[in-house]
C-alpha cells in the first residue's frame, strides 16, 4: 500500500472524467483515511456526446481492471466496484473477465459489478456512491466528503475508468514515460471522442496541448466547435482552429478539456 502513490504524483496525472483533479492526491488523501477504505472505478458515461469509456471498457477491459486493483492496493482496499451503465453487454462481458481473473488469482481485491441508472447525474461522484449504497442517483454536496466517508461508510476513491487506466500504464512505465507527451502543466495523453461535421465519429487517443485542427475537419461546413461536453463551451471554428486540447487553452475561452469531447457543429444546423 502506497508504494505507487509517489509515481502517480510525479506523473502529474489527473482525473480524466472531466474534473481533471490531480490523481495523486486524491490515492493520498483516502490512503490516509485508513479504515478498510473502498476503490471504485467509474465507467457510468452520462455525457451524451462522449464514447471513450465505453470504448475502452470495450477493447481494453483488463487495463482499466489493472488499474483498479493498482488503485485499490495503493490506498490499502481490500474491496473495489466497477460502476457503469448498463448497455452494450458491458456488465456481463466484465463479470466474466472479473471471474476468470479471480479464478487465476491475479485480483487481491473482490471487483463488484454495479449498474448506474440512465440519467446523466449518475456518473456524479456522490451519486455513484449512493448508488452503491442502496440509494438512488443524487448528488450531495455537503460534507462528509466521499475520501472520507463513502461507499459503506468508509472512505472512497472513485477514479473515471480512463484514468485507472492510465494509472496502470505508469505502473508499469513509470513517471517519466507518461510525461514524454503532452505539456509541462498537463502532461500525458487523453481519450477524445471526434465528432464532425459530416456525422462520422471516432474515438482516438491524443497528446495534451494537440492543435485542435490535428483533430477536427474545419472547412467550411464547420460553424462551431463544442469543446468540452456539457461542461464545455461552442467555440466559433475560427477560434477552436487556433486553439489546443488542454485547459490552459480552452479555459481563457470558456471551454474545457473536460472528458475529451470535441464535435463539430455543421453549417445551418443548430446546436442546441
């Protein structure tokens, strides 16, 4: 317990659900709670324009479940949760994963499958926990904080499951591997989901501080660009085009990384 926590610091890693809260000191702050805390990893994508957690949950499963035990074995948990949405055959494809690494004895923590509800609050931290405790879909915003009190009354760490996925990738390739792209502020990579103009999307990983011309078609078809999500902002295109995917550049504008999604918005349509 712990050891990885330094590396996860030095990494300068943060979360990659949106809030972009630095990963180290939040395994910091529930390693420190003590009392048999819980690990849960977040897989319940509300934002409706996103697809990379789905995505990766899909063709890379066993990353984001290494990365759970990792979490789990760095803040001490002996129990952990995989939280997501119900739909694509997810639950039952992991179910089975999680069995068969239980059956080879890879798992020092129990993994317990927990469908979210449909409704776009649920992937919010206190929701999930209340979800998982028995109760329903509704954040709260009042103290005890989830590090501190959560799941079962027992301080939890709730991490999006790209970023318990990254977290494996510096297990295992260490600090200085993970700061190789990106920028000096935020560095590392991120899942983006690329909608454009013509209707075609894709999920495509790319380096923090990428141009975001590199990633979208502007022509013009294109009249605006929603960086961000639902927590983001429209961008005129003429502005994203000279724009990059990290919040140093998109937070002056309004707008934010937030959990990678960049769609375009084509000529004569409306973005609401």
């Amino acid at each position: 317990p712990g050891r990885l926590i330094p590396d996860v610091t030095e990494s300068g890693l943060t979360g990659r659900g949106g809030a972009a809260f630095p990963v180290g000191r939040k395994l910091a702050a529930v390693a420190a709670a003590g009392r048999s805390p819980v690990a849960v990893a977040n897989g319940a994508e509300s934002e409706p324009l996103s697809a990379k957690d789905k995505t990766l949950l899909r063709y890379s499963p066993h990353l984001v479940l290494d990365g759970l035990q990792l979490a789990a074995e760095a803040v001490g948990a002996r129990r952990a949760v995989l939280y997501l949405h119900a739909d694509f055959s997810l639950p039952d494809q992991l179910t089975s994963l999680i069995a068969e690494r239980r059956a080879g004895g890879l798992d020092r923590a129990d993994v317990e499958v927990v469908a979210a509800p449909p409704r776009f609050l649920s992937g919010q931290e206190t929701a999930a926990v209340n979800v998982i405790n028995g109760g329903p879909a509704l954040p709260t915003f009042t103290p005890p904080r989830t590090f501190e009190r959560g799941v079962g009354g027992q301080p939890t760490l709730v991490q999006n499951v790209e970023t318990l996925a990254q977290l494996a990738l510096i297990a295992r390739y260490g600090a200085a591997w993970f700061r190789a792209v990106g920028t000096a502020d935020e560095p590392g990579s991120m899942l983006c989901t690329i909608r454009q103009a013509d209707g075609s999307s894709a999920v495509a990983e790319a380096a923090l501080g990428t141009p975001l011309r590199d990633l979208l078609g502007f022509s013009g078809q294109v009249q605006a660009v929603l960086a961000g999500g639902y927590h983001g902002a429209w961008l005129p295109a003429g502005q994203a085009e000279r724009l990059a995917l990290s919040n140093a550049a998109l937070r002056p504008a309004g707008a934010s990384a937030g959990a990678g999604v960049l769609a375009a918005l084509p000529a004569g349509s409306c973005g609401l």
